[in-house]
C-alpha cells in the first residue's frame, strides 16, 4: 500500500528517511536505541532550542484533507521538553494547522489548532506514561464558506482524546507534516525522545478493520471496538460480552462469565438447574432437562351464575388436582354445612 509520505526511522544518514530536514546542531540521528519496529527509529536530542525536525511532504499541495500517525516514546526527557511541538501540519514551509505541543512535560501532549478567525485554539491535554504510544492526527478542512463542517480528531493508542467536529476552516489546507523538535519555548531544554513509524496520508487508509484469524491466550478483559472478519477464538476467560459483529466460527475454550442477550433461534437444551426465566424471544424447540428453581402460577377458573355456585357441594382430590365446590342458599350456610 502507498502512502503520500512514509518514514520507517531506518535510514543511517540525513535526511533520515525524510523528504527534507532542518537540524542546525545535528540534533536527528538513526538509534537502536529508539526503534519501535524494525531495527532503528529517530533519535531527537533536546539540548538546545534550535529546530531538529524532519518534514514529509504530500503528493500535492492544498490538500484538504490529512492523516498522520507515528510512534511517539518520551523516553525520561519530562520537562526537559516544555512548550515543544514535537508534530505538525503546515501550510507551506511555516504556516501552522494544528500542533502536538508538549504541555510542562514529555508526558503531557496538547492539541493546538487554528480556525479561519483564530489563531490558536486549545484541545485536549493528555498524560502519558513514558513508554511508547501510538499517536494518530486526523485533520479535515470544511467544505465551504459558512458550512463550519471541519474536523480534527487525535487519537492515543486508538483512544480518542480530542474530537472536535464544526470547525471553522475552509481556507486551510495543507501541504506537509514535521516531526522532531519543530518549535521549542522551553526555557531549559533536556533530553532525548524517540519517534518511529511515521506516515502521513490525505485518507485514513493505513488503518484498516482487522482481517483475519484473532487469537487471544490470556483473559480478554474488554470488548474489541474493530470491526472482526476471521476466526476468533479465546482460550483465556472472557469477562465481558463481545459487542461487535463477528463473521467466521466463534470458538471459546474458556470461561465465559456473563451471558448473551441476543434472540435464540434453534434448540435450546439446559442440561443444568434453570433459576431464572429467559427474557429474550425464543425460536425453536426448548428441552428442560435439569431442575425449575422457580414455579409457575397456574390460574383457577370456576363458573359462577346469578352469584351463586350452582353445582352440588364436591370434593375431588387426586395426586395432582384439588377442586373445590360449594353451594350456598340465600347467601347463608345451612346448619349442617356449617360444621
């Protein structure tokens, strides 16, 4: 699959897998060090103020339109990166859309972005631990003057931290993203801070639903939120429900701790002790083969006429049925009756 732009951190000498750089101090190398995938990523020290960015380009200008996603590892630097955007969309060489700044410390990543009337605006504020995270940038232009359809969204991991929607942007576009140390306000800048896997595309179209087989060995904890096309089978317990569509065989060779709430059709056969009722529609033959906890109401129907019973006083017992009849006279009991 291609993309517009697309660095996997591999390349040994400048620009570093990228389209251009600008790294006055020599701040951008190749690392071990920093590698997510593959055998490298891009090593960024934060030693001074001076830009060490490197920018990937889109196929063609005024797009309006852009995805971007990398690998992201703060890697101890913490506050050592106040106030620096380590991300950005641009409108030709300085023309900022929307910025990754870190806010007071590596770990804390803010999302600024501009309207057509504003010049700055402020989004989500998100904490990370100091590890690796998938970050992910989706930035949509409105469609017109007035119609205020823009969108920008960044997800963390797959976990949407900021979702802006009606934005005001129709006269933005953009034509290339820089990651490094793009702008720094840090007063003491420290540290190194890793970046690998970066792509940049006008459609989300590296971030596909899962195809495939999934298998998981340990105890599924909380549902999947991708689309699965595939066999899927858990052999950990599971202890949620799955709550998305699955194609393919389902095979669960755990414990299952809650139940399914969808419509049965076919055989239902309870071979263990039922102790409460079933609250869905049922379709198909149902066998009960174990023990009713619970019993059932059955209801008593007697004939009556003028408010009287007419049928001679009777008594009927058997193993399983008990009648009762009696007859009245003048709404009082005879003396015999009464004893």
């Amino acid at each position: 699959m291609a993309f517009d732009g697309y660095n996997d951190c591999e390349t040994e000498a400048s620009p570093y897998g990228f389209d251009e750089v600008s790294d006055a101090d020599s701040n951008l190398s190749r690392s071990a060090d920093a590698v997510h995938d593959g055998t490298y990523g891009l090593a960024i020290e934060h030693d001074t103020a001076t830009v060490a960015q490197g920018q990937l380009n889109l196929d063609a200008v005024d797009q309006a339109s852009c995805i971007a996603s990398f690998w992201y590892n703060p890697n101890g630097a913490g506050a050592g990166l106040e106030l620096t955007a380590i991300a950005k969309f641009a409108d030709g060489a300085n023309a900022s859309i929307v910025w990754l700044y870190c806010n007071a410390s590596a770990t804390n990543i803010l999302t600024l972005y501009k309207t057509d009337t504003e010049a700055a605006n402020y989004g989500t504020t998100l904490s990370l631990s100091d590890d690796w995270h998938h970050i992910l940038v989706s930035w949509k232009a409105s469609t017109g003057a007035g119609n205020d359809d823009g969108i920008l969204r960044v997800r963390v991991d797959g976990v949407i931290s900021t979702n802006l929607t009606n934005l005001d942007t129709d006269t933005l576009d953009v034509d290339n993203c820089q990651f490094g140390n793009v702008i720094c306000y840090s007063a003491s800048p420290s540290g190194t801070f890793y970046m690998d896997e970066i792509y940049i595309d006008p459609t989300e179209t590296h971030y596909t639903p899962f195809a495939g087989s999934f298998v998981a060995t340990g105890a599924v904890s909380k549902k999947g939120k991708r689309s699965l096309a595939g066999a899927f089978v858990a052999t950990g317990a599971i202890a949620k429900k799955v709550a998305r569509a699955l194609a393919g065989p389902g095979v669960f060779t755990g414990t299952i701790t809650r139940k399914v709430k969808k419509v049965l059709a076919g055989a239902l056969v309870l071979t263990g002790a039922v102790t409460k009722k079933t609250k869905r529609a049922l379709a198909g033959a149902l066998a009960l083969t174990g023990v009713l906890a619970k019993f059932k109401l059955w209801i008593l129907f007697a004939r009556f006429r003028d408010y009287f019973l007419n049928a001679p006083q009777r008594f009927t017992i058997s193993s399983n049925e008990v009648q009762m009849t009696a007859r009245y006279r003048d709404y009082k009991l005879t003396g015999p009756e009464k004893k």
